[in-house]
C-alpha cells in the first residue's frame, strides 16, 4: 500500500511554498472571500501555475467557507432572505470552475456546514425543504462543473455521510464527493463500524478524501494518530479509491508551516509498514 502526499494551503506565497520543499502529489488550494476580488483571482492563477509548474498534477480548489468574515457560505442561504451571500455563492462557484476548466483542476464545495445552519433551516417550512434546496443547488452547481467539481459532507444532516439511507439519497444525484473522515466519524458519534460502512458504501462515488482525526464528539481537526478514528481499517480502503485523491486538512499552529499535516503523513507512513 502506497501512501500519497496530499497538503494543503492558500494562494499566499509563503504558504505553498513551504508545501512544495515536501514535494506532494497533490495539493488543496484554501480559499477565502479576498481571492474573488479582480487582484485575488490573479493571485490565485498565478499560484496554480506555479504548483503545477512544480509538477504537482493533482490540484483542488476549495470554496470559501466565509462571507464577510464571519457567514459560513450556506448553499440552503435562500436568495430572497440572504441576497449578498446567495450572490457570493454563486459567483465565487463560477469563477472557481472557469480555473478548473482554465487549468484541468477540481472544485470542491461543501454541501452544508453547521454551526450557522439551524439559521438557515428556520428559514424554510420544513427541514426537507431545506434539505431540497441544498439538493437543487447542488445539482444547480454540478451541471455547470461535471467532472471539475465535487461535494464535501457535513456534520449536519443537511448533507451527511453516515446515514444509509441519506447516503442512498445523495447516490441518486450522481454527485462527485468528497470525503471527511472526522465529519462522518462526529456525525455518528465516534462510531468507526459506521465510518467503514460510509467509506465501503461510497468508494465509487467519492474522489476526494480529507484525511482528519478527532474524538468523534466536535469538529476538532486532529492530527492523525490523536483520535479515535481506526486508520487501520480507513486506509486500505481508501487506497483501494485508485481513483481519488486525499490531502490532510489539519488544524495548524502557523499556517505557513505545514508541520501538523506532515506528522500525519508520517503516522501513515509507520502505520502502513506495520499493517
């Protein structure tokens, strides 16, 4: 079992420099509200230019968790309630896949979130309209990028993985999807059996993982080996997804340092020679 490097960081200098010294096979651009100004965007050309100059084939963009700082970018955020961020959304989305298509790249957008998104479920009649809407966005969304986009599960049930019959549900979109093994794992309680049978129940779907650790209790982005997830039974399947890609999405202490996703490269490592 061979273990890739996947990292990631921002369009700022510093940082995907300090990623490439490592010399990944795939690196995860983060971006934020500043990339989508006239200057951002340059910025972030200019920067996957350069990674793919590198050599690094394998690129992701990921959408904007932010709008104005502090609103999580809700794909349920109903247009005639939230035009601003509706808006945001929906450019933002566009400008990420005219890159992906500019430069045979992926876009990664989060199907919800989940601190803000009770907000916005109060805003519909209903909990299934609200999960309708995400549904119709996403199918909105995934017309317009076809093979240059995919959709990261949440904690909340809005668009969670873990849920069979959510699961059976999400299948019939045909969406392209990307994978949280600590969103999954805090969705169901620290629960690995249900974490498995998610991964075994979607490996032909999913071509994107985010390699994270946690406690399964809250969103607390640990570095592989500090939590209770059993990589022992994650990673052969993950490796049998010949066809995706997985980068570590931990939380760092200096964001221009990627030490923390290199220790849980590192674990991997040990832990493939082991098994």
């Amino acid at each position: 079992m061979q273990i890739k490097l996947g990292l990631k960081g921002s369009s700022d200098k510093n940082q995907y420099l300090d990623r490439l010294q490592y010399h990944p096979d795939v690196f995860e651009f983060f971006t934020q509200e500043s990339d989508f100004t006239k200057d951002g965007l340059q910025q972030l050309r200019f920067a996957i230019q350069d990674v793919q100059n590198y050599g690094v084939k394998k690129i992701i963009l990921h959408h904007p968790m932010r709008f104005q700082q502090t609103i999580f970018t809700e794909l349920i955020a109903p247009e005639n309630r939230c035009p601003d961020l509706y808006r945001f959304v929906e450019q933002s989305t566009i400008d990420l896949l005219q890159l992906a298509f500019d430069f045979d790249v992926q876009v990664l957008v989060h199907g919800a979130y989940l601190r803000q998104t009770p907000k916005y479920i109060a805003m519909y009649p209903s909990f299934s309209a609200a999960q309708d809407a995400a549904f119709k966005r996403m199918d909105h969304f995934n017309e317009m990028g076809g093979e240059h986009i995919m959709f990261e599960n949440s904690i909340s049930p809005i668009f969670q993985f873990g849920n069979y019959r959510m699961e059976d549900e999400i299948l019939t979109h045909g969406y392209r999807l990307a994978f949280d093994t600590s969103h999954c794992f805090i969705a169901e309680h620290g629960d690995n059996d249900k974490l498995i049978n998610s991964l075994k129940h979607l490996l032909k779907a999913t071509v994107h993982y985010h390699l994270v650790d946690s406690m399964g209790i809250k969103h607390d982005s640990l570095i592989l080996g500090q939590g209770k997830i059993d990589w022992k039974r994650v990673m052969p399947l993950i490796s049998e997804n010949q066809k995706a890609t997985y980068i570590y999405e931990i939380n760092l202490a200096d964001p221009t340092k990627a030490k923390e996703q290199i220790e849980s490269h590192q674990y991997l490592e040990k832990l493939i020679q082991n098994l």
